[in-house]
C-alpha cells in the first residue's frame, strides 16, 4: 500500500458552480482562471473551508493557453484556500472533472489526503489561437541566431500566410472528423432516429426547466458575471420547434443543433473527504463515491467515437456486482442525443453485448423516467471539463435528498474514452 492498510469510504461532501452560458455570451470576456476561482470559491463558502489547507485540488480545462500552465494551483490561491493547499492539472477531455473527482478519491480511500477538490473549466469565448508551426520556426530560428545577421535571416522568409491563424476546433487528429460528424455514422449504425433524438432534446430542456423553477439548483448554483442561471435551458421549446431545425453536419443527418449541445463556458467544483474529516466539522456526506471505470475503444476501426461509456460500465457493474437496472437515478451525459441513444440500444443489444462485452445476455433496458431527471448536458450546456463536476454535485444532492439508493454517471469524451462512477447513498 502506498499509506494506509485499510481503504477508506469517500464521501461526497457537495459541490457548487458557476452558471454555464453559450459562448460568446455572459463570460465573453473572462477566462478559465477568474471561472474556475469562482467555482472553487463557492465551495470554500458553501463549506466554510476559507484559510483551510485541503489535502489536494485536481482540476482541468480542455482549451486552455500555454499560460495557464498551472491553472490550478493559481485558481486555488484565489479561492480562499490556505495557500498550503496544493493545485494538480490534469485532462482527459470530457471526462476531466469526473476523472479528477476519482483520483482524488483515490488519494482519500488510501489515506493520502484526507480531503480534496475535483474540478472542471471550459472557455470557448476565450480559445487560444495561435499562428502556423512555419511561423513558429521562423521565430525559433531567429531566437537561436548568435549574431545580428544571423538573427535577421529567418525574417526574409516571412511570408503573408504566416499571419494566417490556426483556430481551435473539436476535431479527431486521426480521422480529421468533428465529434458530430462521427456522432452522425454512430446514428446510421445503430439506427437512431430524428424524432428519438429531438425528444430526448425535448426531455433534457423540460426537466431543466423544472428543476430550476422548483429552486433544485438554488444551492449548487452561484451568481457569475451577472448571470444568475444556465442561459441555455430552452423554457420555450418543443418538439414542433426541434423538428423545424436543419442538420448540423451532413446534408440528409438527424443531428441539429437543437439535439447537440451547444458550445459553453463555465466551471464546477466538487469537495470530497473521508468520513471522519468531513464529521470532524459537522459538513454533510451526501453520497459515497464508490466504484469508477474508465475504457477506450479503437474508434478508427470498428467502434465509434462516443461508445467507450458502453464498454467502461458493464466492467464497473461487473466489479460492483451490480445490474444495470440496481440504480434510482442515471446520469449520462448529452454529448448529443444520439449518442445517448446509441449506448443504451448497446446494452439492450443481446449481438453487442455478446460479441463486444462478452456477456452471455444484453445488459437491458433502463428505465428512462431515471434518466437525467434534473437536465443533461443538450439543455444545461457542456464546458467541456466542468461536466464531470456539475454531476457529481447533481447527482450526490439527489441522493441526499431521497435519502437512500444508488446513481451511475457515464461520460464520454473526445479520443474514444469514457469515464465511469457510481455514487450511493
């Protein structure tokens, strides 16, 4: 064992955010730092941790620039924190904060820490544009020059198209496809309609729109650059308006913008602890953090884009000894609607989880009115690295307030990856 003997239960204490706003919007014109400081203040607050030294805060963004190198600890020093508390960036896209609330939970169950933050921030808004790699070894190559001349030389091959910059873009390096367009084929296989999607669209923006009005989000939610809720719930919709929308990436596709998530700025927080530390000053346990999984697939052959989820629960059930039918609530995360669809006909497919899982019957059919109960990703919004977070903290106060029973988060990420955990209460 690294420290301890024996594993700890990890609770999860709770969590807070910042509201999450379509780019180019509410948060046009801040960053990932002033975002993931104020969601780590809001649990500093929420907790009363302010001047307290936590056992470690692991967090991440996606799109972030060269600067931003220890975002973390810099977004700790501004949170309140004692500035003993150490400050950890990671990422593995989509799935960062859920990825960074398990290693935290790690470090407790074994005793290294006896507390920690997990984190995610995302900022289209403030994307980092840089110019061509041939500008850049111009650049280089005069830097190194040891003399005037040969300083100047580089700079008589500057060029116009130098100045030409390369824009950010959720692309696969590999296949040179966007996340949507792979999403499309993943449609096509696995025959997921236009009407299944945009009720799922449908779903998502009601139960959103709900549970803001019931105040659900009251205590998770903190005021942000004037903006006091998720600007992209869609009170107004309807499966009329979804249906008028045109494909969003391929000419005769079903995926509209209505269906995907939209880009979106926004952070989140969550805290953890061992069971003792969090008694020791009278804070909740919402929920334990108790399994997690982690799966990649070969999305250049024979698996698509988004399906690793698919693979990373049944393994996690398996070390559980759990079904997929043993949990109150799901949380699965709306990278689009299709996406969704496409995993749960995976589990109900006796040929894929025979074939692909090695089970000897399908997984099954969940029941859908457990699905996202408070919104999903297509109508609360998806900064990339705040997701996993935002969750956790839903998920976690759903079961402290039902008091009992168990829920499984599943988030797929870019690079054919997916991160899995399971909260119980």
């Amino acid at each position: 064992m690294l420290v301890g003997s024996q594993v700890r239960r990890v609770a999860v204490v709770g969590g807070s955010r910042i509201p999450f706003a379509r780019a180019h919007g509410a948060y046009a014109r801040v960053g990932n730092q002033e975002m993931l400081t104020a969601a780590f203040k809001a649990v500093v607050d929420r907790f009363g941790l302010r001047g307290e030294a936590l056992g470690d805060v692991i967090a991440g963004a996606v799109m972030k620039h060269s600067s931003q190198w220890n975002l973390v600890r810099e977004s700790v020093l501004g949170a309140g924190l004692a500035p003993e508390t150490p400050g950890l960036d990671l990422q593995r896209a989509c799935g960062t904060s859920l990825e960074a609330a398990i290693l935290v939970a790690n470090k407790i169950a074994l005793g290294q820490v006896d507390c920690g933050m997990a984190g995610g921030v995302d900022t289209v808004s403030d994307a980092p544009i840089v110019y061509a790699r041939e500008y850049q070894q111009l650049l280089l190559a005069s830097y190194r020059g040891k003399s005037l001349g040969a300083r100047i030389r580089p700079w008589l091959g500057l060029r116009p198209r130098h100045f030409r910059p390369v824009l950010p873009g959720v692309v696969e390096p590999r296949s040179g496809l966007s996340m949507g367009q792979s999403c499309e084929q993943m449609a096509r296989d696995w025959r997921v309609t236009r009407d299944e999607q945009d009720l799922l669209a449908f779903e998502s923006h009601r139960s959103a729109t709900a549970a803001w009005a019931e105040g659900f989000y009251d205590d998770l939610v903190v005021s942000f650059e004037n903006l006091v809720a998720d600007d992209n719930v869609r009170r107004d919709t309807s499966l009329e308006k979804l249906g008028k929308l045109r494909p969003a990436f391929a000419k005769d596709g079903t995926l509209t913008a209505g269906n995907s998530t939209p880009m979106t700025d926004g952070a989140s927080a969550v805290l953890l602890a061992s069971e003792d530390w969090a008694r020791q000053r009278g804070l909740p346990v919402q929920a334990w953090l108790t399994f997690g999984k982690v799966a990649a697939v070969n999305f250049m052959g024979d698996e698509g884009l988004l399906m690793a989820p698919a693979y990373a629960v049944p393994r996690m059930l398996a070390d559980a000894r759990l079904g997929l039918q043993d949990f109150d609530f799901y949380e699965i995360h709306e990278a689009f609607a299709a996406q969704v669809l496409c995993t749960l006909k995976a589990w109900e497919s006796p040929a894929f989880c025979r074939d692909r899982l090695g089970l000897d019957a399908p997984l099954g059919a969940i029941d859908r009115s457990r699905l996202n109960v408070k919104g999903g990703s297509l109508a609360v919004g998806h900064p990339f690295a705040a997701t996993g977070a935002r969750v956790v903290a839903t998920l976690a106060k759903l079961l402290a307030q039902k008091g009992s029973g168990r829920g499984l988060i599943s988030i797929c990420t870019a690079g054919g990856m997916g991160v899995t955990a399971i909260l119980e209460r």
